[in-house]
C-alpha cells in the first residue's frame, strides 16, 4: 500500500502537480518542508533587525516611510510562511521556539551588524536580491502552500531590491565619502550574501533530495553563480568594485567566474559564532517575552466572547 502511495507521489511530483496539504506524502518530505519552510520564516523575522536598527536613522521622511514599509513586508513574509508551515502539520510556538534555543537556523546574512545608512542600500540590493534569486524559483516549488506563498513574496522583495539600489546609486553619485560608504558595505556584505545560497553543491546535504521531490528547482551553486551574473554589472554600472580579486569575466561561457568563499566563516557564523547571532536571538526572545501579555489579553478576550456566544 504504502509503495503503491510512494509511486503515485512521485508521479505527481513528475507532472508538475502540487502536493497539498491534506494529499498523502512521504514522512521524509513534509519533514523537509518543515525544515526549511520556518527556516525560511525564522530568517524573514530576524531579518527585521539588522534594518530595523536603521528606521529612527534614516537620513529623511521618505527614506524612513520606505524602510518602515519594507520592514513591515518582512513581518508579512514570515507570517505567511509561519502560516504554510502549519499547514504540514507545524507548531508555530515550538518553531519558534526551536529557533530560540538554536535548534532551528535562519539564515547566516543576518547575523552581521548594519553599521552605517549604506548598509540599508546593501540589504536591500545584495540580500533581498539573492533572496529573489532563490525565491523566484520556489514559486513553483512542489509543495502548494509554499509556492503560493512565494508568488506575493517575490513580488515585494523585487521592490526592496530596487529600493537599495536606488539607495547605492543615489550614494555613489554622492559626494567622495557617501561613495565611500557605498564601497564599504558591498564589501562586507558580498561575501556573506554569496553564503544566503548555502554550502557548495559538493557539500550540501539536502539538495539531491529536494531536487528529485521538486523542492528546490536549482542547486545552490547554480543560483550563487546567477546572482553572481546579475549582480556584478549593477555594480560596474554605478562605479563600484566587487572585493574579489579573483572575479573575472569568462567570454566562452559568459560567465563571471568568481574567488574561493570563506566556508569556515560560513560554517563558524550557522553555528552561532557570527558577529550578531547572540543580540540577534537575545533580541527575538525578549520580543517574545515583552508581548506574551499581549497574546494572553487577546486570548482571553476570545474566551469571553466565545462564552457570550454560548449564552
Ligand atoms: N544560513 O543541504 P543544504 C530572506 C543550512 S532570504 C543558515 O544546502 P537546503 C529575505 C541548511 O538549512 C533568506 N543556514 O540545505 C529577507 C541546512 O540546515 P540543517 C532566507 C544555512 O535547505 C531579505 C544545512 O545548512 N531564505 O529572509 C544556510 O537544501 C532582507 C545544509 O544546507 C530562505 O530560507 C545559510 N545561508 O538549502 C528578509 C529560502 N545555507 O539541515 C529580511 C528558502 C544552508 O542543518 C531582509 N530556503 N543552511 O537544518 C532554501 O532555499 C534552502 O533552505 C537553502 C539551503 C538554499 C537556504
């Protein structure tokens, strides 16, 4: 029976048909799912902090009213992730909890500090672009709730994207020292957004599998290298340099062929000894902590209601 159930998930896999949420699938695929949908939403809501530092800094009334939109679309991506999770079967509490213990990762970019305005114009062209990269291609990922998901996602990141280039470009038309501050965050955020792609092909534990269930549509390395050839004439274009000395253009392939990753700074940072990763699960659980009044309150005045109801 359960090899007759197998074979059928499969084939669906191969037409191109959706799994959804009450179809039968294999333990090991909804146990990915899980895995890597509250990854992805543990990473959507960490990720407010690093900008978020940044909303009562920015430089004027327009600049403050887009980050606090993009800050707050964030908010939205988790919620709508944390949502699809539970839709296999996940409890939101105990996700989030497992992210607080350090049981569950989000991803490594995060968990370096934003230390100037550039910074903003570097999240939002480098990371919410490799975001998209990744992204756009889970819009037809197997699993339905997922790639539904993705679709409005994709949508807002595209626009985060253009707000940071906007910003890189607006600063490296600048004067001397705002293209300087340009200059230093991409490079300390290249590296680190090459890493959002994950260990290399060679290394990565899961990507076999996620290909073969259509879980993932491209490998790690494949994405890395389009981000890569996308991302590289945006840079020349505004006057700015990639920090690789290595990266060259390779006229047969027509590809930007790029220098060795510092995978034990990869490997250090998802292990909890990046720069942030403390203040960054500190911050989340005190968050946690500070607003369960506010769940208890609301709980509570649904109970009521519910009694009214009865009466
Ligand atoms: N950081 O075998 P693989 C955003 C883990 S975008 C931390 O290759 P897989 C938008 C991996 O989970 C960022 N951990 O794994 C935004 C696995 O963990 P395990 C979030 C990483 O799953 C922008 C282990 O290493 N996007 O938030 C990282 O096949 C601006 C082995 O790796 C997504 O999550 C990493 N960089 O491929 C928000 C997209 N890379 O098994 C605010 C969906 C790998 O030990 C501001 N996720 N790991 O638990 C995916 O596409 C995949 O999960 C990959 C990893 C590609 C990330």
């Amino acid at each position: 029976d359960s090899i007759e159930l197998q074979k059928q998930f499969q084939a669906k896999i191969e037409a191109d048909i959706k799994i959804e949420p009450k179809d039968w699938m294999p333990d090991d695929y909804r146990k990915t799912l899980i895995r890597q949908i509250t990854q992805h939403a543990h990473s959507e809501i960490v990720g407010m902090l690093p900008e978020g530092n940044w909303i009562t800094r920015a430089p004027n009334l327009r600049r403050k009213a887009v980050l606090l939109a993009k800050v707050q679309d964030e908010a939205g991506h988790g919620l709508y992730l944390y949502s699809a999770a539970e839709t296999l079967g996940a409890d939101r509490e105990e996700s989030i909890d497992d992210m607080h213990t350090g049981k569950a990762k989000y991803s490594s970019i995060f968990n370096y500090p934003t230390l100037s305005w550039a910074d903003m114009g570097a999240i939002g062209w480098l990371v919410d672009g490799a975001a998209i990269m990744n992204q756009v291609p889970l819009c037809r990922t197997s699993y339905g709730p997922y790639a539904r998901a993705m679709v409005r996602v994709c949508k807002e990141e595209s626009f985060h994207q253009r707000q940071g280039y906007e910003i890189m470009t607006t600063l490296a038309n600048g004067t001397p020292i705002q293209k300087e501050m340009a200059q230093d965050a991409l490079n300390r955020f290249w590296w680190p957004a090459l890493m959002m792609f994950g260990p290399s092909d060679a290394n990565s534990k899961h990507t076999a599998q996620s290909m073969a269930w259509k879980i993932k549509r491209h490998t790690n390395d494949e994405l890395r290298q389009k981000f890569v050839d996308a991302t590289v004439p945006q840079a020349h274009l505004i006057g700015l340099t990639i920090p690789d000395a290595d990266l060259k253009f390779n006229e047969e392939t027509g590809h930007w062929e790029f220098g060795e990753i510092n995978w034990e700074e990869f490997y250090n940072v998802i292990k909890g000894n990046g720069p942030c990763n403390k203040k960054r699960i500190d911050d989340r659980r005190k968050a946690k902590e500070n607003g369960m009044w506010v769940r208890e309150a609301a709980r509570a005045y649904a109970d009521k209601q519910k009694e009214r109801m009865k009466k």
